[in-house]
C-alpha cells in the first residue's frame, strides 16, 4: 500500500542532493525493508558499485508500489529522473536515435531509487563509445530442480575453460538462481565480434557435455540442464550490475564473490540490502580486490 509523501522536512541522511520521499514506504513486503532502507544501501555500497555502474546505459527494474505489485523495465529517458540522471542518444536498428539512461556518482543512484527503482542493469559497454563491448557475461541459468551444486560446478567449468585459452573470469552470485560469469575486456572489438564469441564458446561447451549444458534459450532443450545465457551479450542487452539489489522476495543482492569461496555457497542469495556494511568490507578483502577489472582481449578461437 502506498504511503503519503512525507512533508519535505522529514529527517533523511541521503544526502544533501536527492530528496527520498516515501522514506517509510513498503518495498519488499515479506521481509518489510521500505524506500529508505533501500535508498540507505545504495548510498552506502555507491563506492563499490560505481566502478561497475557508471557511465554505461543502464535498464531499471521499477517497482513504484514495491515489488509485490507491478514492476516494469525501463531503458528509455522519460525526462523526469532529475539532474543527476543523464542521457545518452544511441542509434536504433530502425535507423532512429532514443535516448538511454546511464549514472556517473551516488546521487544518480538515488534520482533513480526515487523514482521507485529497485534494480540496475547496466550494457556491456561504456557511453563514451557504446559501439565497443567491454564486458562480456555468462548468465548461467539453470532448469528448475537443479541443484545449485550444478551450478557451481559449471560456473567453475567456464572459469576453467576460459583461463584455457587465457582470459580471466570472475563469479558473481545473481541474488536470483544462478551465477554470472563476467569476462572484462579492453575495448576494441565491435558487437558482432562480441556476440559471436560468446556464443560458440557456450556452444562448445554445450556440444561437449549436452547432458549438463545447453545453449539454447528454450525451456523445453533446457529440461535437467543450466542454460548458459549468452545473449546477454548482444548490443542493447543487459545484465544485473554487481551490487544491485533484486526485485524478489528478501532484497537480496547480486554479490561479486571470489572464486575460492564459491564452493561454500547454498545458493546464489547471500546477502540482502540489510548487510551494506558487510558488503563494504568484503569489497576490501585480499579475495575481491581486484574483482572484475583485467586488460585482456578476446584470443583468435
Ligand atoms: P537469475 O539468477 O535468477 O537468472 P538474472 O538476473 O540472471 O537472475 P535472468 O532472467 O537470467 O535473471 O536475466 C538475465 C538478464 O537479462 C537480467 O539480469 C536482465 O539484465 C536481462 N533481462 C531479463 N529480463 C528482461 C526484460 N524483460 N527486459 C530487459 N532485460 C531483461
Ligand atoms: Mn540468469
Ligand atoms: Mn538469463
């Protein structure tokens, strides 16, 4: 249920740029987080999102009544985020030009989270050059009833497969099902390059173990298998940012993890937007430092 607005001298400590309103307003309803509780995470974890967030053109999960009621992706600038929230002209297929969102510093996270975001989902690539992929994604998505055990496992095969032939990898935790693996990449190559490698790697993969694994999106050739969802990797795609939290019961959060404490993991859910702090000190441990960033361009495959 919606909450009337606060009078405009309600405390808030979001700082002193954005105006959160609806502090007490009801997001996730199971576990009772509200708009400021959220607002208050992203404030916190805005340093150790930000060097993965900024600048890209970014997709927003918006839920105004919270997450129980209804939600909608929105991609395009409505022109009503307020001035820390930017917009990026990109060319469309049809040969048009729409205007995309993207972030640069926390008060643009929270122009958004005022406008009743809950997710971040962020391109492949940068605004200064949105032609030129520099982070390429492996969603791992498994067929219900798959035990997260698979997941792992595969999650480390890919690992394993693309150190092979010399890239590096890192694992994040969806805060969904599954884990992403995400490659970082110097930017060089275009998209068509960047889809097409992603996709005969996930199809070699499949091709070698067409028990555990399938390239194809549909649910019917998935059945007992992890989907390995490389499409995330075509322009205009996007995948949950590393610190967004989801629009799913509990607000957990996608959580950068290292590769060694993978095998620890009971499912892809370890934390929820109550745990900031604790997600602002394991950025700093001697296993994350460093996550996600690598001067490294795709081989001759
Ligand atoms: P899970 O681990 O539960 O699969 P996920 O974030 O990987 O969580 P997916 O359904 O696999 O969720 O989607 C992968 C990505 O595809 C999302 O993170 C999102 O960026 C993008 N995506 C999914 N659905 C949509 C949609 N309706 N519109 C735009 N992008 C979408
Ligand atoms: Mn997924
Ligand atoms: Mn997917």
């Amino acid at each position: 249920d919606v909450t009337p607005e606060k009078p405009a001298a309600a405390p808030s400590d979001t700082g002193p740029e954005v105006e959160i309103s609806s502090r007490d307003r009801v997001v996730f309803p199971e576990s009772g987080q509200t708009k400021g509780q959220l607002a208050d995470y992203y404030e916190t974890v805005a340093p150790i999102m930000l060097p993965f967030l900024a600048r890209r053109p970014v997709s927003l999960v918006r839920c105004p009544q919270g997450r129980a009621k209804k939600c909608f992706f929105q991609k395009h600038d409505a022109g009503s985020f307020g001035q820390h929230v930017h917009a990026v002209p990109i060319s469309e297929k049809d040969g048009g030009t729409e205007d995309y969102l993207y972030v640069e510093d926390g008060a643009g996270i929270l122009g958004c989270v005022q406008m009743g975001t809950i997710e971040f989902h962020g391109w492949g690539s940068h605004v200064a050059d949105v032609e030129k992929p520099d982070r390429m994604v492996f969603d791992l998505d498994p067929d219900e009833g798959l035990d997260f055990a698979d997941v792992r496992r595969a999650a480390r095969d890919i690992h394993d497969r693309l150190s092979d032939i010399g890239l590096v990898s890192f694992a994040m935790l969806s805060g969904g099902k599954g884990v992403h693996v995400v490659v970082p990449l110097t930017p060089g190559h275009d998209w068509d390059t960047h889809k097409d490698f992603s996709r005969r790697f996930a199809e070699a993969l499949s091709l070698a173990e067409p028990d555990r694994f399938t390239a194809n999106m549909s649910k019917a050739k998935r059945k007992g298998k992890i989907f390995i969802d490389y499409l995330r990797n075509q322009r205009g795609s996007t995948a949950v940012m590393p610190y967004s939290a989801r629009a799913r019961e509990g607000a957990p959060v996608a959580v950068p993890i290292a590769w060694g404490e993978l095998k620890k993991m009971k499912d892809a859910r370890l934390h929820s937007i109550d745990d900031a702090k604790r997600l602002l000190a394991r950025a700093q441990s001697k296993g994350l430092a460093g996550w996600g960033f690598a001067e490294q361009t795709l081989p001759e495959v």
